[in-house]
C-alpha cells in the first residue's frame, strides 16, 4: 500500500467520506488512490476557492468534516479566502495539499513555493508528512485536529514521494478531545448577573444558534429579562416558524451601537465581543458601551450548548413554550424587487429544511430578520468577510445535506470571485437555487465611500461599477452548465423561483434589482 | 493631504502611472485620492487573480512597476498565486494592500488575517505603513524595492487609517539600486571553459532574451560552438523572423534529459539550473548530466546583458549576421486543429510586433519553436507554473504595450481559474484574441498521471475531466462582454483570427481540439 492508498483508507476509517478536488501533478497518487479505494465521494472544483468553500459549506451542514484535494502552494493560496472564512466559523476541514516531493523541492523547481507559510495563518494544525509509513498517522491527526471543538483547518502537506512510497499504513481514528466544560463559578457568577437589574445581553454563535442553543437561550431571557443577539456573522442559524427569532449584531455601525447602547453587561456565549467590521473616522470600533462589562459564559472550544443549559437550570429558568410554527405565512410579493418583497417571497415560498447561503451583502440586510416566519430553514453566512463564498458554501452544502434546497441569495459582485462553482453544481446534479441579485455594482463599496467622507468622481465611481459592459449573468451561468432565467419583477421571481423548487438541479435566477 | 494622496502622488512621481485595482472598504479613501489626483489609469479586476496577474503583465511589456490595489489579507491571498508567477519572472510590482486601521486590527474584526505573513513569501519587500505622514516615504521605498533588478514584488499594507489621516508628504523617488557588474575574474574562467574543447551550453533568461541578449550569445557560440537554450520558463522572449531562434529546456524530463545529455558546462545567464518542474518516481531532479560543473556567468540581480557583451568581447567574437528577416512564412494551415497546425498559421498571419501569452499548456509546447519564422514578436510565458496566469498575463500586456496585438494561447482548464480577465479585457476595450484551447479536460494530468505509473479508472478520470457540463465558452465569455466564435477546422480558426486583427478591442476564438 503506498501513502496515498494509506490516505483514503484512513480517512474513511475517520468517517472523512467527501473529498473536494482540484488536484495537479504532485497529487496524482492520491487521484488513483481514490479509483483503488472505494467509498470516496470526488467532487471536481475548477478553482481552489470553490474547493475550501465548498469544503465549509458541506461540514456547516453534514456536522464532519470533508477534505480538500489542493496542488502546491498557489494552489493553496487560491483556497486560502474560504480558508479564512471557515476559519472564521469554526469549521471542521481536513485541508490536503499536495506538494513537491520531498527531496526535490531544495531544487526550488518554479512551482515550490512556502506552502506551510501560507498555511499557517488559516490552520489549527500544519503537519508537512515526511514518509510514505507515517501518512497514516499524519492523517488520523489532522482529522482529529480538524475535530478540536469547534473545529478547524487541519492542513497535511503531502509531498509527493510520501504520496507515492511504499508502506503505508492505515490508522485507527484519534478521538478528538472533547469540549471543555464551563467553570462553575463562571455559571454562578454569570447568573448572578443575570438575576441583577442591569441591562445584559447574551451573544450567541455556533451551537448556541441550533434550534436546542436558542431554545435554551430563549428560557434565560423569559427567566430573566436578559436581551439574546447572535454575533454578526455565524456558521449556521436554526431560524424560521417555530424556531425563537433572533436579530444579529448590526454590521451598520451606527446601527449596531444603537442597539447596543445602555447595555451594562456584555455575555458572550461562543462568540466574539461585538466590534465594528471596520474602522471608520469618528466612529468607535467596539459596538458595546464603553462601561459594560464583558462576561465570557462559554469560549468557542468550550461545550456551549451545555453550559446555557446549566445556566438555565442555575437561575431556575422555566420551560417556555416557542413560537407559533403554525403561524400564517405572507402571499408572495407583487411589484419590483426590493430586499422586503424577497424576503415576503420567500417567506412564503421558502421550502421546509430549506438551507439559504446568504451572500447577500448590502442589499440582503434585512432579509434574515424578514425570514422569521417562512418554513423552519438554516441560514449560513459568510463568516469572515472575505466575499466570495456563496456559491462555493451552496455547493458544498447541498453535498452535506442532500434531499434539502438550498436557496443562495448571492450579489452579482461577490458570485465573480469564485463563479466556477456554478459549474460543479451543474456536474454534481446539485439541488441549488441562485437568488443572483443583480444591481450592477459594489453596492457596499458605495456606502463605504460615503461613510469616509469621500465625495466620489468618475475614477472612482468606475472602480466600483461593474456595468460597462454588462455582466450577463444567463449566458455566464448557462456557459457553465446552469439554467437560468431572468426576473425584473416579484411576480417573475415568484414563478421562477417555485418552477426552481419543482426540479432537481441547480437554477440561477438574475433578480435585476 | 491625507496619506493616499500622497501615495497616488509619490506613485506618480515615481513613474507608476498604471494601477490594476480590486478595492473593498479599507481602501476607499486610495479610491477617492485616485479621482483628486490626475494621472494615474485605474483599471477594474473583478477578482485578484487577474489584478495581480495584469499587473506582471504589464511590467513585463512597459519595463516599468504598476501599482495593484487589493483589499486585506484575503484580497491579497486571492492574489497570490499570481504573485508567485510574478516572482518568479523577476517582475516589479508595487503591491499595494489595504487593510484594517492600526488601531482596530487588535479588535480581531472577521475580516482580519495574516496580511504580512501571506505576502512575505512572494515579497523581496514587505512594509506596513504605521501613520499617514510616513506613507510617502513607505512608497517610495516600495517603488525603489520593486526595481531593484531584476524587478521584485514590493508589497506595503496601508493600514485605513494610514490612507485617510493628515499629514501625507510626497516624496521624491529614490533611485533603485544599479545592478551589480560581473566580476572580471568570472568572465575570464567562462572564457576559459568555453574555448575549450568540452561541451558547453549557455542558459539564459530575463534580460537576455531580449533582442540584444540574444545576438550576443548568437555571437559567442558561433565563436565557441558552445550550445545556447532559454530556462523552461521565461518572462518575455524576443522571437520570430530576424531574431535569433532559440529553444527552451523542455517540460517533459526525458526530452529535456536528452537535449542536455553529453553536456561537461551549464553556463547560467540569470538562469536558474534545470531541473523538473516535479519529481517522478524513477527519474532524476536535475536535468543536466551528473559530472557536468554548473557556472553562473551572471545572476538574475547582476547586469546580464553587459556581462555577455563582455564575455563576447573577451572571447573576441566577431559580429555574426541574424538570421533573414524576410525568410518566405507558410500558408495557413487547414484541416483538424493539431498544435504544428497551430503555429503555421500563427506563422503566417501573426501581426509586426505581435506579443504572444503563452498558457497552452500540454497542446502547445511545439508552438513556440515553430513560430520561429513568424513576424517579429514578443513570447511571454508563465514562469512559476501556477495555472491562471494566461488572461490576467494578456490583459497587463495590451494595457503595457498599446497598438501592439496581443494573442493569448490559452488552455481552457486554466483559462478558468482567472476567467474574470475577460470582463476587464471588455471594460478596457483591449486588443487582445484569445485563442482558447478548448480540449475539455486536464490534458496536462492525464499525461502525469501516466508518468506516475497509475491506471486510472472512472474516478481518476472524472477529476481530471472538463465535460460533463462542457465548458461553453462563447457564452462564458459573452457573458463577460467578450464576443467570440468557435473554430473546428484550420480554415475558420485562420479565417476568425484575420478578422479579429482587423477589429478593436478583445476577440475570443473557441478552438475545438
């Protein structure tokens, strides 16, 4: 058995059954081992971005992580954006990048390049293997590494002498250690603040924000009058009819400090303290009142979803009963498309276990909130805001959760960083609807302007308008393998998007708004 | 004066009117700058693939730095796999990232990343502006940095606050370090070793595949007989009738093993050594004979072409006649597309002055030598072998050498990774055909995988397919504002490649092999 036989034996064994590909020469052992060793789901990206997106996507929604088939160092520099973005979520990825061989890269031949280097940054664990014999156990490690609550990126380097030499072995997997528990006296003190009268919030991400997390948190509020916020950007939200609604720390930065304003006590359950995306002249980068007071009920890695469940017993939190499932869904929108008729749409058309990528930048603000009461769906975000993720996380997401639809609201600028995802949707059959919103510019980017005082000219306006020419987002897609269609009023894109839920396969819809 | 006006006009000053842009937030006020200060081309890239890209393109045709503009850590890591191209043509590039203000990027915003430490690898100079009064200096130094020869990548980080804060000052440029002489005592052993009788060959790259460098080394192997042959990978070699011919170190080991057999001297003119791009089982790193002693004439950073005027002189050889500029050129070919069939048309009808980008990948790698007797022209290949290189490559260049047609060779598995270099080609009206080499698979791979032995079977191939969707190329591209049309026989490519001569601005033909 040579090493990258041992790979694919190891990862299956480590219940790693999803590999996302875009693999060169240095990788085509473990291309073959991939033919010798059944049980390996293969799916072909175009470009790396889509690769370690798709990678994220698909363990948001699997809960395990796939791995990635990467070449070289460029070649993990172009997966490094999703990298920092799954990073950012805390996703679980076993990051395979394949390399020179061992003995050949001090010849510095035109494609060696510092793959650790460029590892490190997005990585919990970079492990460069060094023999065919130990591939095995460099895999069993990055898988449980990748497994560290709550997860993270396990880079393995596999140059490809140790790909192809003889005497691999296959490794049992490493159990992943488990989540730390919370203090006691962390609870304690906590609910002592809660039980006070001032003003606290909890801010909750990751497993706090499956459907048990806001149970749970919801209790604390009832028990206490304590406000719940989900962070800004989060891997994975339960939302819907019958789920508790939750509003996410404002990415406006004046919005945000409104919200948050009078606070005195700052709860983090898993998630970051609340801090401007950006800095902006006179405005604060933290969003929280400078005299709050910031508690830490539970650290990412630590085991959230216990520790609000016994915060809720310390304070005695009754059961309360959750929203209405049952309540009454809107009629589709009629008229042009604004964020507000979407979000009616879809509020009424939203499948149930719906999964909808949100991509959306500035036109989808407010989608989410609007979304309450469609159909019990979850909502995925770009989690580092590095754009370019939608379409890839679609990808990956419909692999990890098949029989679901996933819905992508995607802006027209971010879907061209990584528009070959299109076509692996395409390739794979994947049950996806593109929501493309199609304002022809970078929005955002206009109210950036705006907000650093600038007063904008014509080089600068160009460097933010994406029309001249046009992006034909029909004959892009279609070139890729994607059926699509075009919808300029509500009622249009009620009708496409329906026909969309009715086929298997993926659909664009260019909403021009 | 903020600290980006001083940046567009120490940028100015310095003689870098160009600047390839992909902005986000935290260079917003560099956008506004860009508008108050006249004089710089601001030219949109969709994606930082093709920003990064066009600019080594661009530097490779006007002799000169562009400036990029990209936006934080991971806007950079989308950047730089064509960096590394970059790097390793020995390019100056001024790079520019923006990134969080320093005083936020403590508060770990989602956008935050290892901007440093991702440039560092591709960087021969990496700063991070700490005020708005330094920032002139920092790009001065940048500048300076980036044309220290051969040219290298100078990457400064403009911190938000950096750019919007008073107190910019512009600075004069400063004046690049000359690149050093080569010692007399070298020039003399070389002379030495090559009025011997053992077999020599001189390997050159850079600046002495320019017109002059080569006539030189022409010149001193019809004195000495020694061989002369370009490194595998180049920035930009003068070919086609009139010029020296010359051919390159072949990709494939055993040509490559073969051509340098016998060898006892490898003379590198700013060259590196050969070896293989990749290692293979059973098959050597290095490409020249064991026993042979390897002499560097010159290094990449050291004035090579004064060096081989010198060993000419030294050698006393005299003046040789260049080969006949008005040798008769074929018809164009007809029939099936097959590379010879390729390159005879591009023999026969490529324009005066022509500058070819080369990313043909696996179909092309006869084309250059055959293209010996066409017009005059300029090759530019991708040096660090990180595929996307090809579009970004051609579009820097019609943005670098205006009234000169560029014709890009281009594969289509590449062409998909930097794809987006279409819409800037559209944008900027640039003279450039790509002709797409529409094979629909990973050609390239399927020979590696065979050279590694494996025997691959249906989902081995199905990583290294392209079909299943086709590529749709004409839609692809004229989703991105370029129009094209496909090619089946040697008669319409001839046919479609005349016609898009005739016309302004970018052309696409889709040649079916």
């Amino acid at each position: 058995m040579n090493g990258a036989e041992s790979l694919v034996h190891t990862l299956l064994k480590g219940g790693v059954d999803t590999c996302f590909a875009n693999p060169g020469t240095s990788e085509m052992h473990f291309v073959a081992a991939l033919d010798r060793v059944p049980g390996m789901r293969s799916v072909l990206g175009l470009f790396e971005g889509v690769v370690t997106g798709a990678a994220d996507g698909y363990a948001r929604m699997a809960g395990k992580p796939a791995a990635t088939l990467l070449h070289c160092g460029p070649g993990l520099a172009n997966g490094l954006a999703n990298l920092h973005n799954a990073r950012r979520a805390g996703t679980p990825i076993v990051n395979i990048v394949g390399d020179q061989a061992t003995y050949h890269r001090p010849l510095d031949a035109p494609l060696t390049a510092d793959t650790e280097g460029w590892a490190r940054p997005v990585s919990g664990f970079v492990r460069t293997a060094q023999r065919a014999s130990g591939v095995g156990a460099d895999v069993a490690a990055a898988i449980r590494a990748a497994r560290v609550p709550p997860g993270q990126i396990a880079t393995l380097i596999l140059p490809a002498d140790t790909a192809w030499g003889d005497g691999g072995m296959v490794v049992e997997p490493l159990p992943p250690p488990p989540a730390p528990r919370v203090d006691q006296g962390v609870l304690a003190r906590i609910a002592r603040v809660l039980r006070g009268n001032e003003p606290a919030i909890l801010v909750l991400t990751g497993a706090a924000l499956a459907a048990e997390g806001l149970a749970l948190a919801h209790r604390i509020r009832a028990a206490t009058g304590a406000r719940i916020i989900a962070q800004g950007s989060n891997a994975r939200i339960a939302h819907g009819a019958g789920r508790v609604p939750i509003e996410r720390v404002p990415y406006v930065v004046d919005r945000a400090l409104a919200m948050l304003a009078g606070l005195k006590h700052i709860v983090l359950v898993g998630a970051v303290k609340p801090v401007a995306f950006f800095a902006y002249p006179d405005k604060p980068g933290t969003l929280y009142p400078p005299d709050a007071t910031v508690h830490v009920l539970a650290r990412a890695d630590q085991d959230i979803v216990e520790a609000l469940a016994r915060l809720a017993d310390e304070l005695g939190a009754p059961a309360v009963p959750l929203p209405n499932g049952a309540a009454a869904r809107p009629a589709p929108a009629k008229g042009a498309p604004t964020p507000e008729a979407v979000a009616q749409t879809l509020s009424a058309l939203l499948p149930e276990q719906a999964v909808v990528v949100d991509e959306s930048v500035s036109f989808g603000r407010t989608i989410f909130a609007d979304c309450a009461v469609a159909a019990p769906h979850d909502w995925l975000q770009i989690t580092g805001g590095a754009i370019g993720d939608g379409l890839p996380l679609a990808t990956g997401a419909a692999v990890g959760a098949p029989g679901r639809r996933v819905i992508g609201l995607q802006a027209d600028g971010s879907a061209m960083y990584t528009v070959q995802a299109l076509w692996t949707q395409a390739r794979e059959r994947l049950d996806i609807t593109t929501i493309l919103i199609s304002n022809r510019k970078y929005a955002i980017l206009l109210h950036e302007l705006a907000n650093v005082g600038a007063n904008p000219g014509r080089t600068a306006l160009d460097m933010l308008d994406l029309s001249n020419p046009d992006l034909d987002w029909l004959r892009i897609a279609g070139g890729l393998g994607v059926e699509g269609a075009r919808a300029e009023t509500m009622e249009r894109f009620a009708d496409l998007f329906s026909q969309s839920l009715s086929r298997r396969g993926p659909f664009l819809i260019e909403l021009v708004v």
